[in-house]
C-alpha cells in the first residue's frame, strides 16, 4: 500500500489463513495427559468432590476429541467498516485497539475489543504483509501493545 494515499469506504484487504498452527499429537502426549487427568480424577474422588470427577472426566473426553481437529479455514476482510472473519463482522466501534505480533513463529494481530465476553480476538498474519495490515488498522484503529495471555502462552506452549 502506498503510504501518501489516504483510505476510504471502498479500499478492501482480503487474505486467507487457518487458525492455528496444528501440530500432531504423538501418543506420549495422549500418555501424559491421561495420566494427569487420572490422578485429579482419583484425588477428587478420594477426596469426596464428586463434581470436580465428572468435570475433570468431561474436559479429558474434551481434550482428546478436540487434539483431532484440525484448524478451521479463515477468511479475513478489512474495509472501511470494520474487521471480517468468515461470517463474523467486528465493526470499528467495537474494537479499542490493535498490535500486530510477530515475535514467536507465525505474525498474529491482536485486537482489543470493547465487548466484555471477547475481549481479545487473535488473527493470524498468514502471507499478506505485515505492513499493509499496519497501515490499515493504523488508519481507523490506535496501535496499543497488547499483551498474549499467560494461559494462552501456556497452551501453544504444549500444543493446542
């Protein structure tokens, strides 16, 4: 994108990326989660928490469908607006702030959304410049840096 040219309603980014990068589970994985969802399992039971079993039953069965997914196709649109992703619109009043992420593996765009039960959308980068994107959300958004979630960290750390 030209950086002396200003944006209008009509100027439009289009890429597509999926959601995640996906990494294979090898059976270790399966081995080791397993047994730590035993031994909750067990403890709560010996400990008489009922409820806590069957939540810890219900996440593992969860977990282990899930580990097989593989991640969803997205369709990312940028207009005058506000933010695409497949049939999700976000418009621009909605969103606080945005950072463009790019220090471990994949370039992501975080967006600091202004609703309560979303207040962080992730979307990745893919193949589309990192730049124009920047100018972009620069034009209709301000440029805050948005901190990744410790839990989050936490589970790309060990594979979700």
């Amino acid at each position: 994108m030209d950086p002396q040219r200003e944006i209008n309603n009509k100027d439009f980014m289009y890429w597509e990326t999926t959601e995640h990068n996906h990494t294979r589970k090898t059976s270790d994985w399966y081995w080791v989660v397993g047994i730590i969802a035993l031994a909750f399992f067990v403890s709560s039971i010996l400990f008489g928490n009922y409820t806590f079993s069957g939540v810890v039953l219900l996440a593992t069965v969860a977990l282990f469908l899930s580990s097989h997914r593989e991640p969803e196709h997205l369709k990312i649109g940028m207009d005058g607006k506000g933010i695409y992703i497949n049939k999700d619109h976000y418009p621009y009043e909605t969103i606080h702030s945005f950072y463009i992420e790019d220090d471990f593996g994949v370039p992501r765009i975080f967006i600091k959304s202004k609703k309560i039960l979303m207040p962080l959308i992730v979307i990745p980068l893919g193949d589309i410049e990192r730049d124009d994107v920047e100018f972009f959300l620069g034009y209709h958004l301000d440029n805050e840096k948005i901190e990744e979630s410790l839990f989050q960290i936490i589970l790309e750390y060990f594979g979700f």
